[in-house]
C-alpha cells in the first residue's frame, strides 16, 4: 500500500510539473546573412515570439540552419529587421560564425536565391525557459521555406534601376543597380571618388543583391577598403555602384561573345553610369573607377575600348576578354588607360594565357606606362587561412584587400606568386585601392569606338 502511494505521489508531482511546463511558440521573420569569401551564410536569425521576452540565456538554445546545428552566440530584443530595441516585439539569435559551403543561401537555377532553406529555434535538450512563473521545456520554431526577409549589407545600398537601348538589336532592356552614397560624402561638400563593379556570369538577374551579396561586393564598403579611398578635401571614403544585367554581359546580337561583337549591354551601361553621375554632382568625373570579375572583366574591358579616357582607372578581375580580338589600334589606345588585371594561374574557367596575359604583354610593348597584372599562383582562403579555391575565383583576393604586388612591367615570362601577385609595387602603392585612388583622368578625349 505504502508503494502505491509513493507511485502516486510520484505521478502527482510529475502531472503538476507538466501542467506546469509548455511549449513557446515563435514565428521566423527574417534572417541576416553575411557574405564570405566563397559564399554567404546566415549569422542571425530574428523570431518572434508569443510573448515578450527581455532576457534570454544564449547557452539554452540551439539553431539549426539548412541541417547544420549552430551554436548562439547572443540573444537580443529587437524590431523586425534585428536591429536592437528594448521595447521590440522580436528577438534577434546571433549565430556562430559559419565555415565553408551549405549553411548560407545559394542561388538557384532561376537566377534567384533559393526557395527552401531550412531554419529551426529549439531548446538544448535538458534545458528549460523561465518567463516569470511560467516554465517552458521545448519551443516551436520552424521554417522549410526560404526567410527572403533577410537583413545584410546590402541593406547600406539604395536600389534602382535604369532602362535603355540594347546594342545591336531593337528594343529597350533594363539593368539594376545598387549605390552606395554615405552621408558623410554626400554632405561634404566636395568631390568624391566613384567605384564602379560589374557582376560576374553567375549573379546576373532581377535582384541586385545576389550581385552584392555572391562575390563578396559588399565588401567595397567596408571600412577597410573605402579607407584607401579620398575625397577631393582629403576625407575617406567612395561611392559604390554595382550594376546587374539580366543575363550575362558577354551576350552579344549573335550569341555568347568574347570580344568579337559588341556586347548587347555596352549602350545602356554607359548610359546608366552617365545617369547616375549626373544625378549626383558631387562625384568627381575624373575619379571614376571601373572593374568587374570574369564576365564582368569582359565588360571592363569592352567598355575602356568603347570609351577611351573616361574612366581613371580600371581592374579587371579574371577578365573573360579574349587577347585575340583586341586590335592593334586598339592597345595602343589602352596603353594610354591605367589598368591593373588580377588573376590566378591556375584559373580552368578563363584562361589568363589566352586573356589578360598576352593584353598585358602587348600593353607593356606599346609603352604602356601604368599597366600592371598582379598574377597568383592559386587562390587560397584569407577568410579561412589555408582553404584552397577555385582558381577562378581571384576576387577573393580583391575583396581581401590581399591585391599587393604586380608582375614586371615586361614581355617576358609571368612569375605567378601567392606574394601578393608578383614583385613590384605599382607607382610605390601599398595596394590596388590606394593606386586607385591616386589616378586621376585629366584630359578626356572623344573618339569614335570601332562599334
């Protein structure tokens, strides 16, 4: 009889307990994804919740993105979009730092980010929430579809867009842009520099931020790049535009180009870039900085051909411009530009011995004076020290802020080297952005492009 009390009293004692305990309900709002150097990842999740919550133990919960378990790092109240308010509805869950592939969102195969992407808030096992008197053992949190709603740098650039003649072919086409325009260059009254990147083949579309957010763009507007950039008054800083296309730079009126045809986008980009400085009198005309990765190298290149002397310098990355349709008239009109390539050796997608190679050789050999190549060996992750990359991807080093070096100014053999590109310090400049920023266009001139 005494045991079957004690069982009782027992079963009581646990039926009080889970009367007492309940599951919290929160809904997923948004997601705040970073950009690395080989692809995104979500750091931050923002729920909200049934109820208020003011104070959470980070080390109760757990996050599962995409499959992987993440460990929280920080619990905040927060608005919608994860910016701290103490009087917020939500909760923001910052994550640890992701490493490698998988746990970020990803572009799929119609140009877009991702539709499924899976999240999930829940308690470690054992755990339990306190709110007051109230005890909560396990919380529902989860979503199979994608948070679109996702909060990035890319939330720093204004979005617009721009519509034009195509090149080659009737019709209008319209390209977006994102601008960076701070308002510490916006208000000082002089002139600034303007930064100008083209996507590669892989982020081109409808929606600019897989532009920024794929190869790592926002890093232009982090202070460790924009403070190699001064304005006319001696400030830091640059205005930043990255514009998308719909589909792929290199298309020409008679298919995929590489050189041989004007690119069915070189009218309606000059006209964007046209645009936007008109609209904005502060940026310094001579100061207009031009580069792009792969496809958007391409680009680059096509447009110093189209418009000699307008931009003040260039950096065409991996550049897909095929040497053998540049003309001989056309180097010596180069020559004339300022331009740094960047590219790995070991690149399989474009190859630096049928592109930027033989250019730069047929540039230094028309006497061209501020041409300079820096030429890796391979690409290795500065993000994750020692990780190997693809060798198309020598942006990473750009955006690395690791451009350093350039190859000898010379016809001869290419050195590759991890040593920041190669062996000499263009104009004595610690970097491609600090050369960069110290090219200035003082004579433009008006010519007549072969297209």
């Amino acid at each position: 009889m005494k045991t079957l009390k004690s069982i009782l009293a027992a079963l009581a004692i646990t039926a009080a307990a889970t009367a007492g305990a309940q599951t919290l309900k929160m809904e997923p709002q948004a997601s705040g994804v970073t950009a690395y150097e080989t692809t995104t990842a979500v750091n931050l999740v923002v729920v909200k919740p049934e109820i208020k919550l003011d104070k959470v133990d980070p080390s109760i919960l757990t996050v599962t993105t995409n499959g992987k378990e993440r460990n929280v790092i920080s619990v905040y109240p927060c608005d919608a979009r994860g910016a701290y308010n103490p009087e917020g509805q939500y909760l923001a869950l910052g994550l640890d730092k992701a490493e490698g592939w998988g746990l970020g969102l990803s572009k799929g195969k119609d140009g877009g980010w991702k539709s499924e992407y899976n999240v999930k808030v829940a308690l470690k096992p054992g755990k339990t929430l306190k709110v007051g008197k109230q005890k909560y053992t396990a919380i529902e949190c989860e979503t199979e579809t994608a948070l679109k709603n996702f909060v990035s740098e890319a939330d720093y650039f204004n979005k617009g867009t721009f519509t034009g003649k195509y090149t080659g072919k009737p019709g209008d086409v319209t390209l977006t842009y994102a601008s960076y325009e701070p308002w510490s260059l916006k208000a000082d009254g002089v002139a600034n520099p303007l930064v100008i990147w083209l996507h590669g083949g892989g982020e081109g579309g409808l929606d600019v931020s897989i532009t920024l957010l794929g190869n790592e763009v926002v890093s232009l507007i982090r202070p460790e790049i924009q403070s190699h950039f001064t304005t006319e008054g001696g400030e830091g800083g640059a205005y930043v535009l990255s514009i998308q296309c719909p589909t792929m730079w290199m298309g020409t009126s008679k298919g995929f180009g590489h050189g041989e045809y004007p690119s069915l986008y070189a009218d309606v980009l000059k006209s964007c870039i046209d645009e936007f400085v008109d609209q904005h009198p502060d940026v310094d005309r001579n100061r207009i900085y031009l580069g792009g990765c792969s496809n958007g190298g391409y680009m680059t290149m096509h447009m110093l051909i189209r418009n000699p002397r307008y931009f003040a310098a260039a950096y065409p990355t991996c550049e897909a411009y095929m040497d053998q349709y540049i003309s001989e008239t056309e180097i010596k009109a180069l020559a004339e530009e300022n331009i740094w390539f960047v590219q790995s050796y070991d690149d399989t997608t474009v190859d630096a011995k049928t592109h930027c190679i033989p250019t730069f050789q047929r540039l230094v050999k028309a006497g061209a004076k501020n041409v300079w190549m820096s030429m890796f060996e391979t690409v290795v992750g500065i993000d994750n020290p020692g990780q190997k990359i693809m060798g198309h991807f020598a942006w990473c080093y750009l955006f690395n802020d690791a451009v350093t070096m350039s190859q000898e100014q010379t016809e001869g053999d290419v050195v590759p080297t991890n040593n920041g590109g190669g062996t000499v310090a263009p104009q004595g400049h610690a970097n491609i952005y600090e050369w960069m920023n110290a090219q200035v266009l003082t004579a433009p001139e008006v010519t007549n492009p072969r297209w």
